[in-house]
C-alpha cells in the first residue's frame, strides 16, 4: 500500500486537551471480541439489518507529556470520534441498514513504538498504530514545537478499502476533532481541504474547503477542524462501498412500501397491506393465511381483528384521549382529588447550584523544586445541600483534597514533576460533579 501522511495544516490556538480505552498496558478482555485470523484494524460486519464498524486503536506515549495524561488524551480524542462518526440517521443501502461505530483502544507498554520499520511491516498487525508524542525540536532557530516529524498537530495514513493497519502521528495537543479527522484517514477517505498558493511564493497559504456544505450546516469533517464539523452521509456510503458490505433487500421489510422486485409480497405497515381477505401480512412480508398468525401484544404489529392498538407500534393506533392496555384502546382515566382529600403542602424545593472559584490552575516546576501547590474554593450558590465529589481520574502526578463534601470548601492542589525533564507540559482536566451541576477546572503544569 502506497502511504500518504494526510497533513493538517489548520492554524489554531494551541488547545490542550461504544468506547473501551484501557489503562495504560493491558485492555479490559471482556470488552474485545475478535477472531484470531484478525488482520485489519477496522472489521465491518452485519447482523441482520445493523452494520457495525469496529475499529482497533493502539496507542504508544513516548515521552513523559504524553505518557503522564495517555487517560485523558485517550478519553478525549475516542469520546469525541465516535459523537461525529455515530450519528442516528446514518444508513447505508436501498433499504437504509442502520450503520454506527465502536472503537476498540489499548495503550502499549511504554518503549513501544508504531512507526513501521524499513520494510513497511506493521507493528501491531490487527491494529491501527497511534504515536503519541509531545514535540519536537524542529531546528535551532525555530525551537521547540507542539508538532510531530512532518511538522503537523497530527496525521495518519489513508488505508485501502481492505483497512490493513494504519499508521499515525499525534501530538498532545490534538484535539478530539483532530482524531474525528484522522480516524477518517484509517476509514480510507481523503482530505477534502487544501492551501492555495495565492501569493506565487509556492507555498500554501490560503484554506479552500473542496466539500462546501450549505450556508448554517455543519462543515465535514475531513475538509474542518473548527466550528460546526460533522461526518456526512457520503462519507458512510464510501466506507461501506469500499468494504463491500451491502444492505439486504430483507431489510426493505417494514419500511410501508410493498416492493415486489425485493421479493416481497406485501408490507405489515403499508395501508393496505398488499394482502387478499383472509390472509394477513408476517413480518417477512410474506402474505399467509390469518390463522396461522398468533398475535402477541407487544410484538410492535396490530393484528385485526383481535388487536386494536399495540403499546410498540408506531403509531399505537389510538386516539390521542386514549391508551392502549392489553392492545385494547381505552379512555384515559384522569384521577382528581376527592372531596375529603387535600391537597398535599409541597415540600420546600432544593436547588442547589456549584460555582468554583476559578476555571483553571498554572503551576511551574523546576528539577531542584518539583512540588507546586494550589487551591480553588467550591462555593454552593443556590439552596439546599450541595453534594459534590471530584471524580477520581488524577494523573499520578496530580493530586487534590478533598476528593468529596458538602456545601463550600477550599480544594488543595498539588503538582509534583519529581524525575521529568525540563520542556515537559502536563496537563488535566479536574472533573467536579454535583447535585447541583459540574464544573471543571484546567490544571496546567510546566517544568523548567
């Protein structure tokens, strides 16, 4: 497979940041079912009418930046790639086979790398092989840069329709749109951007979005990084061209159009059916004669003449003053308060309400004074008892205390760098959940 790095050239402020991303050197198995002959990082297969794409990422943290924060990074950029590839309307086919998106994610031992040797023979055959680093050194002059060996916030190689294993480059200051982007690479599609050279230097410079959307609609993916961005339909029927899947025309079942070329000799939600008298309409769109259909309440069909409604169907087949029990449609019953009873005093309403005394923390070390502390105050501004606890996701390097309470409290915060090299950025997301809302507070910690 001929490999093309897909470079993200988009100038930003530099941000920092069904999933199983696993700790650190050993992935959850009870998570990962996968045959043994496996040897391509994505597996497309079909159940019935549900298209699943699963993919398997494998992540290396090389340096202690991107070794210290491989949670949260990993939470971030999966998290996010699967809210843009996994929206609700995606189908694929004729008879519109739902499609959605799993992601498969282990870190390896540290020391082990990706990048593919000489010969170009994968690492991690069965898996998409992430490095993760920090920066780098670019030259003298330049200095050190948040971006990897071609000079980008990420990249990753655009696999065939076959998706062997893929191979990608990340900094920690990818975002989890930057991953959305480049997990669509591994899917096999192209980038949909590029530079023009406006000012005849030959060098890029101005942004061309090649798959425009309409004006108020989010932008795609593979063409932005910012704003409002989204996968895009087309983008689902190519992947699923490219693995050869297709929807089957069983599937067209149900849909309330009676398709005789599929094979079908009526459909149970058309209006008719498509049946003759006597003969009722089965759930492979298959006419057969109405005793030999039992009908079950609940099964999402209304069998005439012994069901009127059913509580699955859609619609129920009741008027809307109605309900449907036992598939028989019945008045709804509006209970009111007799003449002996009162009315209840209601209880007084709690709401209480977090605040937090700041948003973010900035710390910075030095190898001869690796400890920093801090603080922040979490202050209950509404009514009622405010409950919160700080979920327990710190960093080895990172601590606070306390972890949990009530109402207002001062949370100490503490950073130690001990044994890391001077360069190295941290950074941790202090996630505060409540009764009364969640917060977060950025910790940022530099060592000199």
């Amino acid at each position: 497979m001929k490999e093309h790095f897909k470079k993200l050239k988009i100038i930003r402020q530099i941000l920092v940041l069904a999933i199983v991303f696993v700790d650190l050197v050993t992935f959850n198995p009870a998570s990962l079912t996968e045959a043994n002959d496996r040897d391509s990082g994505t597996v497309v297969s079909i159940e019935d009418c549900d298209i699943t794409v699963t993919t398997y990422l494998a992540f290396s943290f090389h340096d202690d930046a991107a070794w210290m924060n491989a949670r949260q990074l990993g939470k971030v950029w999966t998290e996010e790639t699967l809210k843009v590839w996994n929206d609700p309307d995606f189908t694929y086919g004729d008879c519109k086979c739902p499609v959605h998106f799993e992601i498969v994610a282990k870190s390896l031992p540290r020391g082990e790398v990706c990048k593919p040797d000489a010969s170009g023979k994968a690492k991690q055959p069965g898996w998409h092989c992430i490095d993760v680093v920090s920066g780098r050194e670019r030259d003298p002059q330049v200095g050190w840069e948040p971006v990897n060996e071609r000079g980008n916030i990420a990249d990753a190689t655009q696999t065939s329709g076959t998706y062997p294993s893929g191979f990608g480059e990340w900094t920690v200051w990818a975002s989890g749109a930057d991953a959305a982007h480049e997990f669509g690479h591994l899917m096999g599609l192209a980038d949909e951007y590029e530079y023009e050279d406006t000012d005849g230097d030959g060098q890029g410079d101005t942004y061309k979005n090649n798959n425009p959307q309409d004006s108020g609609s989010p932008q795609s993916i593979m063409a932005q990084t910012w704003g409002e961005y989204a996968a895009l339909q087309e983008h689902i029927d190519k992947i699923m061209g490219d693995a050869g899947i297709t929807c089957p025309d069983k599937c067209c079942c149900g849909n309330g159009t009676c398709e005789a070329n599929r094979g079908e000799e009526c459909d149970p939600k058309a209006n008719p059916t498509g049946c003759p008298a006597g003969k009722t309409c089965n759930n492979i769109c298959k006419c057969v004669d109405k005793p030999q259909v039992t009908p079950i309440c609940g099964d999402g069909y209304i069998t005439k003449p012994n069901e009127e409604c059913d509580p699955k169907a859609k619609p129920i087949g009741c008027k809307a003053d109605e309900e449907c029990v036992g598939c028989k449609c019945k008045k709804k019953e509006i209970e009111e308060p007799g003449p002996d009873e009162e009315e209840p005093e209601p209880e007084p309403e709690e709401n209480p309400k977090m605040s937090t005394s700041t948003s973010s923390l900035h710390f910075i070390t030095t190898g001869v004074d690796p400890i920093a502390e801090g603080s922040f105050n979490i202050k209950n501004i509404g009514s009622g008892t405010l409950s919160w606890n700080i979920v327990a996701d710190l960093p080895p390097w990172l601590s606070a205390s306390p972890i949990s309470g009530s109402n207002n409290k001062t949370i100490s915060v503490t950073a130690n760098t001990g044994g890391m090299l001077p360069g190295t950025t941290l950074h941790h997301v202090i996630s505060i959940s409540s009764n009364g809302g969640n917060k977060t507070v950025d910790v940022e910690v530099k060592v000199n």
